[in-house]
C-alpha cells in the first residue's frame, strides 16, 4: 500500500522528472500520464484518422497502450512495441492537446490511469490528476514555473534525446499547449483546490524532490 501523489502542472514545469524521482525515493510506482495521451497521437497520425471524437473513440478501443517500469524511466508501449521515442516528435507534441481533448479519448484513459493507481503506492503526473482522475489523493501538488525556465528545459531534454528544438519555437509551443490544455471543455488543466503550489522557476530537481517527498512522508505519517 501506500498514498497516492498526483503532480499537475503545465507542460515543461519539471513534473515527469520530478514525479520519477520521488517514486524512486518513497519506493512507489510512477505514471507520466502525459505519454499515454502522446501514444494515442502517435496511433492517430499513423493510421491517419481524423482529429474528431468519433474517430478517436473507435480508435482507442482498437489499440493498446501499456505502461512500463523500467530503470531509464517509464517506458511506453504502443501494441507491443516501445514507442517512446516517437512521442516525443515534434509531429505528436503539435496534436496532443487536440487529441487529449476528446471525451472519448479522455474517458478510455482516465479508466485506465484509475486501474493502474487504485492501489495507490504511485506518483502520477499530468493535468487533471488531482482534479479528476484521483481527487482523493492524500497529496496533491501543482508544479508551475516561468515561460523561459520551461522551454529552455524542454529544449536541453528534447537535445538530450537527439532533437533539435530552439527555445523560441518551445515557447510559441509551450503558450500553444497551455492555452488548449487550460481551455479546453473537460478537465481542463486547474489547481486543484486543496493542491498545494510550487514554483519550480529557481530551483533545481534535486530540491523540487526535496520538497515533495517531505510532503509526502508528512501525509505517509499522519
Ligand atoms: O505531459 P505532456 O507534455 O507529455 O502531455 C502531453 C499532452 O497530453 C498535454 O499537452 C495535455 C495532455 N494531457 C492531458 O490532457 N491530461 C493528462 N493527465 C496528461 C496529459
């Protein structure tokens, strides 16, 4: 057993490797949740199916995403095979909020992520953890952080993975994102009311880890 920490916050605000890390350290599974959302989006730009709910409702029942733990991180799994490199491309970064705003795609992963979490002993990162997907999670932490540290972290970890991306173009992206992620009809990206609030502007991973897991422990504790 364990509780259960869901880590929301726009994209670039340090949540998967944060979210990585203190799973590490409290020994807890973590789920980037923001990759099954890209894994639908890779499917769809492969089949070639049109952005529109419909569509994407008969596609999610035809395809199968899995999650994996493994020592590089969460590895993602699109009917079988490992496509987490692809996820990251810049084709699928472009139409992931659109994708990510359809009910029926929302509805099929939102089941999932449930399934996955129920037991709790996980840290789950995304935008609509604290609000919807678990809104009982003994901690909840909205991760924000200004638009220049974010894009020239999205960029160093994009070059890291051999794309590159300047940051100007990440933060026309970033802005795109956010607007579509904040806006959008259901679950939108929201603090939650009882989330508590970091800004992770000025400080680095290894505090940002700090500081969760304290607040982690504080609710294993209680
Ligand atoms: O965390 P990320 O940048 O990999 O997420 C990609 C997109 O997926 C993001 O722009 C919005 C969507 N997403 C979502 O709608 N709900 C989540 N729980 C996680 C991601």
């Amino acid at each position: 057993m364990g509780i259960t920490i869901a880590l929301d916050g726009p994209a670039g605000s340090g949540k998967s490797t944060t979210a990585r890390k203190v799973a590490e350290r409290l020994g807890y599974i973590y789920i980037d949740t923001g990759a099954m959302y890209r894994a639908v989006t890779l499917a769809a730009i492969r089949r070639g199916i049109e952005i529109s709910n419909l569509p994407l409702k008969v596609l999610v029942q035809s395809i199968n995403i899995q999650l994996e733990q493994s020592p590089n991180g969460q590895k993602t799994l699109l009917d079988g095979v490992d496509v987490s490199r692809e996820i990251r491309m810049p084709e699928v970064t472009k139409l992931v909020s659109e994708v990510s705003a359809s009910p029926a795609v929302r509805e099929a992963m939102v089941k999932e992520q449930r399934r996955i979490g129920k037991k709790g002993g996980v840290v789950m990162d995304g935008r609509d953890i604290g609000t919807v997907v678990f809104p009982n999670a003994e901690l909840k932490v909205f991760m924000i952080a200004s638009i220049d540290e974010r894009s020239q972290r999205r960029a160093a970890e994009l070059q890291a993975k051999g794309i590159d991306v300047s940051p100007d173009t990440i933060a026309r992206e970033l802005e795109k994102r956010d607007e579509l992620d904040s806006n959008r009809e259901i679950s939108p990206l929201v603090q939650a009311p009882d989330a508590r609030l970091l800004d992770t502007s000025s400080i680095t991973i290894e505090e940002q880890t700090d500081i969760i897991t304290t607040w982690a422990n504080e609710k294993i504790s209680q």
